[in-house]
C-alpha cells in the first residue's frame, strides 16, 4: 500500500513538473495541415500532425513551442493558459517558392478530342485490319453484300479500350527499394542518412524498417516529389531517433532496477 501511494505522488509530481497535454490543431489559409512538426523546445519534446492537423505534446506554461515544414514558415509560440484550456488552433504560412511556379508551368496540358482526326484514324484502322483479317470482313453469304459488322464493332470496342486511361497504382515503399533508393541515387545517399537526418550508420537498416513500416507512398520516387519525400525521412528520421533515445533509456533504467535487485538479494 505504502508503496502505491509513494508511486501515485510521484507520477503526479512528474506530471506537474512536466506540464499537462496541450492539444491542437494546425490550419494554412485553405485547411488543416499533416506532417508538421511540433516540438516543445523547452523540453525538448516532438510530435507531428495528423490528416486532421491534430497533435498533443506534454507543455506548461511559458513553454515553447515551434512549428515546423519543408514548405511553411516556421511559427514559434509561447505556451499561454489558454492553450492548455481547450484545444488551441495554429495557423501556418505556406511558403511561395520558385519550384512552386516551376511545377505549375510544367503540368502537362489535358489532350483535347478532335472528331475529324478521330474518324480518320478510325477509318486507316479499318482499312489496315480488312488487309490483314479479309475473312472477317466477307459477305454473311455468298449473295448477300455487306460486312460483318460483328467484326466491325468488336474493332471499335477494342480501339476505345485502348484509349482508356490506365490509373497507376502505388504501394508503400518497401525495404528494398529504400535499400535501393539510397544506394543509387545522387541526392537520397548513404551521407544524407548519417549527416542530414541524423542515423547512427549501425541503425541505418532499422531507419529503413522503420520508414517502410510508416507506409510511405511509392508515388514520392517520382522525380517532381523529391522534396515531398525529403520531408517524410525528415519527419520519421526525428521519430525514429525519439524512439531510439526513449527506449535506450528504458532499457538503462530497467537494467539499474534490476542490478537493485539483485544487490538486495
């Protein structure tokens, strides 16, 4: 009993030191905003939003907290006592770079359908198969004129098939094409890993464990997503160090209990 209550003060001692949950949510001009990071510089805590621009880090009073992204400017705020009251809301500014408008110039324009080119190419195709497959193109008898129009129909039907737009598919980034991607290319490589995100190079196969396990979409390999992605492993490189540092302090605590143990015994 003595024991319990001793464990129930310090818990609630701990609590009070430490703060409480403030809880928030992270607009732009137009919507709520995943993927920001927010740290509590006064304690050196870290989170991110989620799809709804929601987020809960431990703070107090007087306490600072920044927010961070790739393509927002960064927004610092002292904890005030109504922030710890209700859920506070954060608005965020986009930044407006030149890659931006490069992107947007370099979208690719929509085909326009034009009937006339349409019929002609229609009538070579037709042309060009009654060459090819002129038994399918006979007379239903030997007296009768016309063509099979079955033949003709399944003609049409395979040539708008083949005008419809496939819909790529994409699938979270496994471990091997992590491997891959920061083996081969120039700008994701082994030094980015070590230097910019932080990853001790014994834990570099477990940051890639990691990232493969946070789902990140396969579409960011795309050439016009490199920054997208550079914000992922910024992101999970900062939690997966998190997770590191927390559970090497766990561990050293669960080993000094332990060494407690068996000193009384």
């Amino acid at each position: 009993m003595r024991y319990l209550l001793t464990l129930t003060l310090l818990i609630s001692t701990i609590f009070y030191v430490n703060g409480q949950t403030l809880k928030g949510k992270v607009y732009d001009s137009k919507s709520v905003v995943k993927n920001i990071k927010v740290r509590n510089t006064t304690q050196n805590r870290f989170t991110v939003t989620d799809k709804n621009g929601d987020f809960e880090i431990i703070a107090k009073l007087s306490d600072t907290l920044s927010f961070e992204s790739l393509f927002y400017e960064p927004l610092t705020v002292v904890v005030k006592q109504f922030h710890l009251d209700d859920i506070s809301v954060f608005e965020i500014k986009k930044l407006v770079s030149q890659l931006d408008e490069v992107e947007i110039k370099a979208e690719p324009e929509q085909p326009v359908f034009e009937a006339e080119t349409f019929n002609q190419e229609f009538k070579d195709m037709i042309k060009e198969d009654i060459k090819k497959n002129p038994h399918l193109y006979m007379p239903k008898d030997s007296y009768g004129g016309g063509v099979n129009l079955l033949a003709v129909i399944d003609l049409v039907a395979k040539l708008f098939k083949s005008k419809k737009p496939k819909v790529p598919v994409y699938h979270p980034l496994t471990y091997d094409q992590l491997d891959s991607l920061f083996t081969k290319s120039s700008f994701f490589n082994k030094r980015l890993v070590k230097e910019d995100l932080k990853i001790p190079e014994n834990k570099t196969n477990l940051f890639f464990d990691f990232c493969s396990a946070k789902g990140i979409s396969s579409a960011l390999l795309k050439d016009d997503k490199q920054m997208e992605l550079l914000e992922e492993f910024v992101i999970n490189s900062e939690l997966f160090l998190l997770l590191i540092e927390q559970y090497g302090k766990a561990k050293a605590t669960e080993e000094e209990e332990l060494g407690e143990e068996t000193s009384k015994d």
